[in-house]
C-alpha cells in the first residue's frame, strides 16, 4: 500500500484499503466520517462529549462511541486512524499512541495534525492555552512516532500545523538536531499579550 501522491485526506481513495475501515479519534460531531461514510468506508468514532457524539449518531447515523481512547476497546483494527487536532490535549501521548498503533492493520496509515510550535497561530498566550498539554515541531512529533513504533511517511510543516501521514515500523528514529535551540529561536519572534 503506498501514500498518495498528495497525501491529503481527500486523496485517500487513491490508496486500495481492504476493508476502508477509518477510526476518528475526537471526531466531534462526526462531520468528516460522514464524508468518508458518502464514499463507502466503515466509520468508527470517539468523542469524549457525550453531546457531539449523540449528534453524530442522530444527525449522520454513525457509529461514535462516547468516550476517551484510553478506555475504549475496539472489535477489529483499522486501516486509517485520524488524530486531527488531539495528539495535544492527550494527558499521556506515549500511551494513547501505543494504542493507535495496536489497533492499526499492519498496511494502515494514522493521520495526524497538530499545531506546529515553530509557527505559532495567532499569539503565543492564545497558543499556549492550557487545553494543549503538548507542543510539537516536525522533530518532536517525528521522535514521540518513532518512540511508539510509527515512522513518518508524509510531513507538511509548511503551516501552522504539522500535517503527518505514519505507519507501523519497527525502526526507530531519533531527534536529528537540537530541537530546544530551534524552538527558543522560533519563539522569540513572538510576543505574549
């Protein structure tokens, strides 16, 4: 199985999953499931708000379990994990993506978006809000991948978010510059309000 060419989440048709199964971990309300649901994937949730989860079930008849990762168990593995815009809020990121990648399929591919701290958004209060208990740059998230026994196949730093499309591996990887120096720079273009 490869990665797209444009390795987005709408170019996910190009690749030839077995089941199309999808796991969306803080999906919300569901919205993008149901996207993959309209092109015939099978679509599992979970959504610590019981709120969103009972609106994704209601409004586009979805399987959303109401619930964190860590005490979720699963029937079958997945051929695609999303953590769009979770990684961050984890309390123990080591552990939950120990998880993902045991309820990966060997092929699979896990999509992941955080914000990038060497680009923050807006200012730095409002991108340290205490929400975020992590912050990533591309050799931080790169590293806690490698660490959890995933290899980075596809990474967009381009943004204010890191982009990265993973799988399983067993080779591990290791921060490949100093990363403190570099973030300290980065950062220092910013002033709190």
């Amino acid at each position: 199985v490869k990665t797209p060419s444009r390795p987005y989440i709408s170019n996910l048709d190009e690749i030839p999953f077995p089941d199309r199964s999808i796991l969306d971990v803080g999906c919300n309300t569901g919205y993008l499931l149901y996207l993959f649901k309209k092109k015939k994937w099978n679509c599992v949730g979970i959504e610590p708000s019981r709120i969103f989860s009972e609106y994704g079930k209601k409004k586009y008849n979805l399987d959303i379990k109401t619930g964190i990762l860590e005490r979720t168990k699963f029937k079958k593995k997945f051929d695609l994990i999303i953590l769009s815009h979770v990684l961050e809020h984890f309390d123990n990121p080591n552990k939950s993506l120990k998880i993902i990648r045991n309820n990966l399929k060997k092929e699979g591919l896990v999509y992941i978006e955080v914000p990038n701290i060497l680009k923050p958004y807006n200012n730095l209060s409002f991108f340290f809000q205490n929400a975020h208990l992590y912050t990533f740059s591309p050799n931080t998230v790169r590293a806690i991948l490698a660490k959890n026994g995933l290899k980075i196949e596809w990474l967009d730093d381009s943004g204010t978010f890191l982009k990265v499309f993973a799988r399983s591996s067993d080779f591990i990887d290791s921060l490949r510059e100093d990363d403190y120096r570099l973030v300290l720079s980065s950062l220092k273009r910013y002033r709190t309000r």
